[in-house]
C-alpha cells in the first residue's frame, strides 16, 4: 500500500506545523521523515491508516 518517497498527508500537523511525511522504509513499521523538520518517526501500519488524510 505504501511505496518508498511516497508523500502522505496526516490529519493533525506535527509540532513544526507540516502535515506531509515522506515513506522512507515499509514493512510491518513504516518509518516516517517529517516534510518540515525532519524528523523521523516509525508508525505501525494499521495505526498510520487511521492518521492519514491523503497520499500523492
């Protein structure tokens, strides 16, 4: 479902203010790099699912 450099959009910004998250390993976690600040954050996928907004 989640591709690698792949853009997504999360409902609540982060603490930066940005909304985008770049895909940067998939698997079972998918780890995340904030847009903003980059920061990089791991998330399970079935919890990303219920974060998400929209992908590009």
């Amino acid at each position: 479902m989640y591709e690698l450099n792949q853009i997504v959009e999360t409902k609540k910004p982060h603490v930066c203010g940005s909304t985008k998250w770049k895909v940067i390993r998939t698997g079972a976690s998918i780890k995340l790099e904030c847009e903003g600040c980059k920061r990089v954050i791991m998330l399970d996928s079935f919890e990303l699912d219920k974060r998400i907004k929209k992908t590009k």
